[in-house]
C-alpha cells in the first residue's frame, strides 16, 4: 500500500492489513516543511521522541517532554495529507499505570491530531496497550532497543542476542496479543527479527533489523546525512545534506565579508518619482 494510494489519510487498520504485503515506507518529522516532504512517499510518519536529541540537543530521549512531542505533531499534522500520523509518547508519560498512559495519550491525540501514539516496551506495557486500544487509542508498539530504556541497558547495544533473543521474541508476540497494531524492532539480529516477522500477526518496522520485515524507518535527518559525526551501522545515507549546507553557509560567509552580497540584485532602488497626472517617471 502506498500513502498516494487513495485519497484519504492512511488509518491504523491499513497499516495493520499491510503485514506480508508491500512493505511499509517510514520516516520521522518534527516540522511542517519536513513532513509535506515525506508525505507523498511515506505510508507512515512518526513524531519521534528522537527529536529532543535532532532538534534540540539532548544527548538522550530522556528529556523529552509531553509539551515538546504535542508542540512538534501539532507542526507536522500541518504538513501531512496522506501518511498515518504516529506520535512518540515520552519518556514517564506512561509507564505510571494504564490510566496515566490513556490521560496522556488521549490529550496528544486530541491537541494533535494524529492517529496513533507510539509506547516502547514489550511484557510490561501489555496492560497499558490494552487498556489503551479498548478505549479508542490505537497503539504502535517498540521492541528491542528501546532508547527510553537506555541507562537500563547500558548504552545503545544490540538486543536480543543469543539466549536474550527469546525475550524480545516474547515482548513481540505480547504486545501483539494486546492489541497494537503493529511494532518496532530496533536494532536485533537480522535472523531473529526476520523470524518474529514470519511469526507475528501485525507489521514489524525494521530500524537496524531486517529487510524481511514489513516495513521500514529511520529517522529522516540521518538518512538525508545532515549530521556528519553521527553515523550507526543500520543508516544508509542518500544525500549529505549536512556538507551541502556547511559549503553553502561557508559561502555565504565569505560574500558577506567580502560585501559581494548583496548584490545590485538583492537590493530595493528608490521609488520613482511621481509626475503630474499620476503618471510615474
């Protein structure tokens, strides 16, 4: 299925139907601009808690708050027409209990618009993505390395191997029991998340996965290369917007201080001066 398909927004149920089909094309946004750009090509745009450390500086998603996640979708439900709109619920947003995660999600879906909220976590959020999908909050769910979690894990380290792979295969098949409509695996082996994929009734998204998965994301500003010192093993980078903007900025620099910019072409001459009768010299 292709966002350009049809006429309407992609819902959570077609995203869902998508499992085995055409894989899914995903990207972040956290901007209007960015996300008209995506739109025409992306099944699926995700508001991600990613922003705090692209847009604002974080070392981590740790900080990221509710403001900063409704303050971005409310930007990027601007920008979209065709996409399915997820938002990241952030970190201690949800964990409390079930009804701490509807309160919050509830009030992201109402302010901004989107379709679906996003929750990381596998066994220990069955409650919550129950509680939430019966009342009306479709649920993404994210496996494996989940960035929120990771002071528990020490760094940002590849889960699920050896005898570790059972758990994520656990926490896959959990949150799909409890009602989300499809999940993340970041950063598994490949053999494991192609597995999951064959086993588990909704879409798998693949971030440092495998290609068998349903569908694919990765965040928009690494793959566009606009941060040359970030570089993960699971990135393709299809431009290097970053070096294009440092020559160009550079450039900018060097015509100011050298006063060729502006040029006669960039400037406002003086009004003419008006004649009788109205008429303009």
């Amino acid at each position: 299925m292709s966002a350009t398909a049809g006429s309407k927004a992609l819902t959570p149920p077609d995203v869902a139907a998508c499992k085995g089909e055409k894989p899914l094309v995903c990207l972040t946004a956290y901007t209007t601009p960015v996300a008209r750009l995506v739109d025409p090509h992306c099944d699926v745009v995700l508001v991600g808690d990613s922003v705090g450390m692209v847009l604002h500086g974080l070392q981590s998603t740790i900080g990221v708050t509710l403001d900063m996640m409704m303050l971005h979708g409310k930007a990027v439900r601007r920008g979209l027409e065709h996409a399915l709109m997820v938002v990241d619920m952030p970190f201690g947003s949800y964990e409390e209990s079930p009804e701490q995660a509807f309160r919050n999600a509830a009030r992201v879906m109402a302010e901004t618009g989107c379709a679906a909220v996003k929750l990381e976590g596998g066994e220990a959020m069955v409650s919550t993505i129950r509680f939430l999908a019966a009342r009306g909050v479709p649920v993404m769910a994210h496996v494996g390395l989940t960035p929120q979690a990771v002071n528990a894990f020490g760094g940002y380290k590849v889960q699920g191997r050896g005898e570790d792979a059972q758990r994520i295969r656990h926490d896959a098949f959990a949150v799909a029991e409890a009602g989300a409509f499809a999940v993340v695996l970041e950063k598994v082996p490949e053999a494991l998340a192609r597995r999951i994929t064959e086993e588990i009734a909704i879409p798998t998204i693949g971030i440092g996965a495998s290609p068998a998965c349903d569908g694919q994301i990765l965040v928009v500003d690494d793959m566009l290369g606009l941060f040359g010192d970030f570089r993960p093993k699971f990135v393709k980078r299809y431009a290097e917007l970053g070096e294009t903007a440092s020559e160009a900025i550079a450039s900018y620099a060097r015509e100011v201080r050298e006063r060729r910019f502006p040029a006669a072409e960039h400037v406002f001459a003086d009004a003419p001066e008006t004649v009788k009768g109205g008429e303009t010299a």
